[in-house]
C-alpha cells in the first residue's frame, strides 16, 4: 500500500483541493476555447475581409507586439491587488472583446481595424492573466505541489491542442468563420465562472511604501530577473527558444502546402498528432525530477528540445516528408512537455511571493516582443532565402540556445521578501 502511494506521489495523483479543481477546470475551458479558436483570426481576415499575405502578416504580428506593449502597466499595477477578481476580469474582458466580432459580422461591418484591435486586446489581457494566475497559484498550494499542479496544467494544455483545431476546424466548415471565434468567447466566460466558484480569502497584498504607482516600477520585473543568476538566462533562454520555434511557423506552412503539395488535412495532422507526446512529457515530469532532480531535469530537456527543429530543413515531399516533421514535432514537443511544467515550478520558487506578477508580466511581454520581431524577421529571410534555407538556419541557431540555460543549480527562495527597488 506505502509503494502504490509512492507511485501515485511521483505520477501526480494527488489531490490539490477543490479550489485548485475549480481553477484547473477554469483553465482547462479556456485552453480548450483558444485551441478551438486557433487560426480563427487570420482565417476570417482572408476570407471575410479579403486581406492579402501582408495584412495577415501584420495581423499576426502587430497585435501581438501591441498588445505585450499594453500589458508592461499591468505587472505592478497587479501585483498589489487580489489576483482572483483580476483573472474573472480579464477573462471577462477578454470575452466581451471576442463578441465584437460576431456581432460587426452579423451586422456586415467588420474591419480588418477591428480585428486588429480585438487582437491587441486579447493579448494584453492574456498577458494579465498569464501574470496573475501564477501569482495566485504560488499563495494557493504549497511549494511541494506546485510541480504536480504545473504538470497537470501542460497536460491539459497539449490534450485541448491535439482535440481543438481539428473539431474548430469541422465547426467553421459547418457554421462559418466565426463560429470558433463565439466559442472562444464562451469559453472565457466559462473560465470566470469558475475562478468565481472557487471561493475563499484571499488578502489583500500590502504595499510597503507610497502607494500610487511610479514609472520606475514598470521596470521592476526585469530588474528583477535580470539580477537573478537562475532567472536571467533563462529568460534569455525561452525568449530565443521560443521566438525562433514561431518564427519558421508560416515558412513551414508555405513549404509544405505550396512547395511540397501537401494536402491541408495532412498539413494539421502533421502538428496534431505529434501533441501526444507533449502529454505525455508532462506525465513524466514529476517522475522525472523526483529521480534525477530539478535542475538536471531542466537542463537536459531543455537542451533536447532544441536538437530537433533543425530536421525540418530536410523535410521532403510524401509520406517520408510527412513521417519527418511528424517525428520531429513528436521529439520536439515531447521535451518541451517535460520542460514546461519543470521550468514553471522552478520560474515560481526563484521569485518572492511579492514579485510574481510582475516578474511573470515582463517575462511574457518579453517572449511576446521576441517572437514577433523574429516572426517579422524570419519572413523577410524567407522571401530572400526561401522557406527551407530560412527555417535551416533557425534550426542551427536553435542548437546553440542550451547555452543560454542555467549554469548550476539555484535553490528555492527563503526568508523575507525584498524591498521594491526604486528609481
């Protein structure tokens, strides 16, 4: 009976309370409303809208890098309030803006201007919530069951990816482009219901000096990352890792569905079904680290996942080209399964209590930026290079990004939590 408990420890079937149930579910109806959402935005502008490649371009880009811009006030603005009324209100937000847009359809007055602003919208207030969430999270469980909770917040992510594009897909077939785009609204609205129903005190954060925000605390975050040993690179880290693995997106669309003839269907099956094995990497997780320990954990997965991108300079026509980027994605998504949820727990333990929310702002912005500028970058390459040469070369780069991970193990904050720094 001791090692059945044991095995369950290490698997992560443990109970975190009802009211983490609530925020889990919350989560998890979200999640499943983005993914079912996914392309939604570019679809409706091409179809609808008749917008060309640049405008979709600009869509995808500029909202995002908008929207990061917008949320810089939202960290220390955040960081002094209660978290739960702000993810209920941006959820809200967030589903309130998503409206807009099937009603202007309805109405026959849609703009690509209102979509662009829908977009930068929702990005801001996805950065908000990002930011106070974690913060939340970390008052809410204890910090031994934060790895468990992490773990199975990824899990759920990648099972809304490998179900939600392909039944988005056969509901805009069916209903129209906006279809999805309602869903994703619903989705938020179910979202704040049950971040609302989980109940409990939560106190109110003190501010231990002047209480009116000051443009020096906009800074905070990064000042805070950039003088943490542990934090510092591994910002440096996931914000190159992760622009990079976006940047190649639409140039792998264009090689594989005008250069290489793939078929749409293979095409989504292709990134679909390799989604499984980002499940399974947030399964093993914990395993993982209660074996081998956090820090090698990290590293390790974090450095694997950076060996596979690189194949999809070789990619081909046929099932042999099919059989590779579904390989490829498969190893690439399996380790950044491990990494996420490890790399989440251990972002949260190396951030005082009172620091999370803007600490966790200026990460987000800073992956955002990061991949918008690379995306915009990546596509001129592509126009000057060609798709292939562009996405070989962010695979070479991508080799070296392990050497921006964390040099040696750093253990877990304790004592009292630092003082605002001022400017």
């Amino acid at each position: 009976m001791r090692s059945e408990h044991r095995l369950g420890q290490l698997l992560g079937h443990r109970r975190l309370g009802r009211r983490f149930g609530w925020l889990w579910g919350a989560y998890g109806a979200s999640t499943l409303g983005t993914w079912l959402a996914f392309g939604a935005f570019p679809l409706i502008a091409i179809q609808v809208l008749h917008a060309g490649p640049a405008e979709v371009a600009v869509l995808s880009a500029v909202g995002a890098a908008v929207g990061a811009a917008v949320a810089v006030p939202f960290g220390p603005w955040v960081e002094f309030r209660r978290k739960r009324p702000v993810l209920i209100a941006t959820d809200l937000v967030r589903c309130a803006a998503l409206l807009t847009i099937p009603a202007a359809f309805a109405l026959g007055v849609l703009t690509f201007l209102q979509l662009l602003l829908v977009s930068v919208v929702v990005a801001a207030a996805d950065i908000a919530f990002r930011a106070a969430s974690g913060a939340y999270l970390k008052t809410l469980l204890p910090a031994e069951d934060l790895l468990i909770a992490n773990a199975r917040l990824e899990s759920t992510a990648w099972t809304s990816t490998i179900i939600g594009p392909p039944l988005g897909g056969a509901a805009i077939g069916v209903l129209g482009p906006v279809a999805t785009v309602v869903a994703d609204a619903v989705s938020y609205l179910l979202s704040a219901l049950g971040i609302r129903a989980m109940g409990g005190h939560e106190p109110r954060p003190e501010r231990r000096q002047a209480t009116r925000m000051r443009a020096g605390d906009l800074l905070d975050g990064w000042r805070y990352i950039l003088a943490d040993a542990a934090l510092r690179p591994l910002l440096f880290n996931t914000a190159l890792f992760n622009g990079l693995v976006m940047a190649v997106s639409p140039l792998l669309a264009v090689l594989m569905l005008e250069r290489l003839g793939f078929a749409p269907w293979q095409y989504g099956l292709a990134f679909a079904a390799p989604s499984i094995g980002g499940l399974l990497g947030a399964r093993l997780a914990r395993p993982l680290v209660a074996r081998f320990g956090q820090y090698q954990v990290l590293v390790v997965a974090g450095a694997l996942r950076a060996l596979w991108p690189v194949g999809l300079a070789f990619l081909g026509p046929g099932t042999g080209g099919l059989l590779l980027v579904t390989g490829v994605e498969f190893g690439l998504i399996f380790c950044c399964g491990v990494f996420n949820p490890v790399h989440a727990t251990y972002r949260l333990e190396r951030t005082a209590t009172g620091r999370v929310t803007r600490t966790l702002t200026a990460w987000t912005v800073t992956t955002k930026a990061t991949t918008a500028l690379l995306t915009a970058l990546w596509g001129v390459l592509g126009s000057l290079l060609g798709p292939r040469t562009a996405i070989g070369l962010a695979g070479v780069l991508l080799l070296a990004t392990p050497l921006l991970l964390p040099r040696r193990a750093a253990t877990p904050l304790s004592g009292p939590e630092p003082t605002p720094s001022r400017t």
